[in-house]
C-alpha cells in the first residue's frame, strides 16, 4: 500500500486541467489509464485507487486499473465483492448514490456497519486505511463503471480539498469512458486517426469550434442524409433536441476543455424521429491535434451512439435546460417529492452541508429562489418525447 502524504494538498487549476487532459488521452490511448490514475491518486493524496468498467450483462472487467494496493492484497480484493457491496448499504442504497459524486464512508456508513465487515476489517484495517470514497461513473443496463479511492492513517481526514478536485475530474472520466466504450476501447493510432473513425458503427463528426463540419464517418454521413437524428444547416451540425447545448459543448471543447465538466458526464441526448434514445459524446481535440492527423481547426470529435436509456422527464430534461450535475439532479428530484435536506442527506450518503451546496446551485441555475418554484419547474414537463425536448431547446440556457 502506498502511503499517503501527511495533510491535504491543494491543486492549482492548471494541474487539474493537466490531469482532465490526461483523462481524455486515454480514450485514444487507453494503455495511458494506468498513469493517469496513478496521477489522480498522488494529486489527491489517496494511497490507492480502483478504477472499473463492467459490461453488462456478463458483469466480466472491460477496463480495470489498480493504483498503489500491494500486489499480494490486490489478488485477495475479489474474494470481498459481496462483502463490499453489503457495507456500503447493499445494491438498493448504493443505486441511490448520485452519479459522479464522491461518497465518503466515514459519512455514509455507520461504525457499526464497518466493524462488521469482513472487507473492511481484514483488507481495509490491515493496510492503515482509515476511510475511503466512491465515485459512481455510470450506471445503465449496459454498463457499470465505479471509482474508489482508500485514504491512509498518515494523511488524515479527507477534506473537502479532495472532494473538490474529485468533483472536477469525475464527470471527464465518465465522459471518457462512455466514448471509450463507443470505440470498444482500442488504440487509435495517431496516424491512422480519420482512418480508424471509418470502420466504427458509431457516427463520428469532427466539427471546428464554430460546430462547422470538418470530417464525418460512413455511420455518420447515414445519419446527416437521413438527418436523424441530427443534421447539418449551412455546413453545421445540429440536433434538433437540444441546438444550444451542443454548440456550448462544442465551444467548451474548444477553449478550455476543463468546462464540459460543469455539467457532468452525460452525453447530449439526441432521440431519432421514432422515439428511439441516442446520445451525443463530445470529445475535445484541441490539445491532441499535434499528435493526430488533424486539421488546424479541428476542436471536436461527436460521437453518436444508441443510449443504454431514453431521457426521463422532467429532471433529464432540466438538467439538459440548466446544466445540472447528477448530484444537483437527484437533489432536484428528491426536494420536489417532498424530501427534507437532512433526509436525502441519509439517503444519497453525503453531509447535509453537501446537499445544502447542491440545493442552492440548483436554485441559482434555474433562477429559483423557493422550493415551490422548482415544483413548478417539474411539472411543467411531462412525457420525454422528441417534441418536448425541442421545446426545451427553445429556451434560454443558463450558463453555470
């Protein structure tokens, strides 16, 4: 077990932008997930750090990463799985964990609960690891990705310093994975770059920063004559459900790729003229043009794929309006059926602190100022269909 520093070590916005921009290198090269979550894990002072994507439904590793756990404990880890699944409350509590939100043990389970785990008291104690955090990346019927990190004797409490950086660097490793997951995680050679984007099933639309069309695959250019689910209008690409989003996702990519984390993960939702759900990825490609066949101009890659699941209104759909996170979304939808700040706090496995953060950037997202406007909010949406979310387009995007 690698042991932590003493303390928590602050890091500066350009080292969490090295380590975003990290993220985003392994999706071309995904050989590079060992070192760049080694870095995640040094940066943020934890003393190791699990990484894994499970394809459902065989439940086999797709991608697994260990950083920093003794070779001699990481072959013993399997043998806890249900045993893990059990301290942090069981398959029903840990599906109510917001996605992309870092949970922190100590806070969401009880000393009694650990004390009673076999996990915890033969693998986890034995190392000097006093407490750990769980990130949920995604969470569907076709895949399930998690990120854990242990925090040693010797660093201390983990602060809110961590939990910062983690919430920054999240929703780009989900983004990451899901793209990854679109190209069957394989290396992209950098020579070979629009040649490769050629032989996927997936649309792929390389598009400048202005979402000009540079490049489109063969899936894509089926799609864009069909214009379904998107189209292109005066040489940009468009998609009728959600315009504006795209082009700011777009834009983000393009300065500074550090933004399209602001409101999560999760891809553009982009449903067909039949109801089917697909999904827009955006993948930022100015800080890789060096190193990949390229034009100058070239700011993004849009992958579109079939999604695991249709957008559910009316949270999907505010969260597209308002550029909610999926903490700030569960939070929304909890405090709209009625929940009391301290309840979802036990329920979502945070501190009611954290659920009063979220609360109130969803109340500055949406231009509330009462919970009664946020019921207004959802009921103001009702069936996710393709027409309702074009709509939604229709209205003005709150930057957060």
């Amino acid at each position: 077990m690698v042991k932590a520093k003493n303390g928590p070590l602050p890091s500066s916005a350009e080292r969490i932008s090295d380590l975003i921009g990290a993220v985003y290198d392994c999706v071309l090269e995904p050989d590079k997930w060992q070192a760049t979550i080694d870095a995640i894990r040094t940066e943020l002072n934890f003393c190791y750090a699990i990484l894994g994507v499970y394809p459902l439904p065989t439940g086999s590793v797709l991608l697994g990463v260990a950083s920093g756990i003794d070779p001699a404990w990481l072959v013993r880890l399997p043998a806890y799985g249900d045993d893990i699944v059990e301290t942090w409350g069981g398959d029903e509590r840990i599906s109510q964990f917001p996605l992309e939100e870092p949970i922190v043990q100590s806070q969401a389970v009880t000393d009694v609960a650990l004390r009673a785990s076999r996990f915890f008291t033969e693998w986890v104690r034995p190392q000097g690891v006093m407490d750990a955090v769980a990130i949920g990346l995604e969470r569907n019927s076709r895949m399930v990705s998690t990120l854990s990190f242990g925090r040693h004797d010797q660093a201390g409490a983990v602060t809110d310093i961590e939990l910062a950086g983690l919430r920054l660097i999240a929703p780009h490793i989900r983004r990451a994975l899901a793209i990854s997951q679109a190209l069957e995680i394989q290396t992209i050679k950098a020579s070979q770059f629009t040649a490769t984007l050629e032989a996927f099933s997936v649309g792929v639309v390389i598009v400048d920063e202005d979402a000009t069309v540079i490049h489109t695959n063969a899936a894509a250019q089926a799609m864009l004559e069909a214009s379904d689910p998107i189209f292109v209008r005066a040489g940009r690409i468009g998609i009728p459900a959600a315009a504006a989003t795209l082009k700011s996702a777009i834009m983000q990519a393009a300065r500074n790729e550090t933004e399209l984390g602001k409101r999560g993960g999760v891809g553009i939702p982009a449903p067909r003229r039949d109801g089917a759900p697909c999904i827009v990825h955006v993948f930022p490609l100015r800080r890789r043009e060096s190193r990949f066949d390229l034009v100058p101009r070239a700011a993004a890659a849009l992958f579109i794929a079939d999604a695991a699941t249709p957008p559910q209104l009316p949270a999907d759909a505010l969260a597209l309006l308002y550029g909610l996170t999926p903490a700030e979304t569960r939070v929304f939808e909890m405090i709209v059926a009625g929940g009391t700040q301290s309840d979802i706090a036990q329920k979502l496995g945070l501190a009611v602190s954290t659920i009063k953060t979220h609360l109130l950037r969803v109340f500055e997202k949406a231009g509330c100022k009462r919970q009664a406007d946020l019921v207004r909010l959802a009921s103001s949406l009702s069936v996710p269909t393709r027409a309702n979310l074009e709509a939604t387009d229709l209205l003005p995007i709150r930057e957060s």
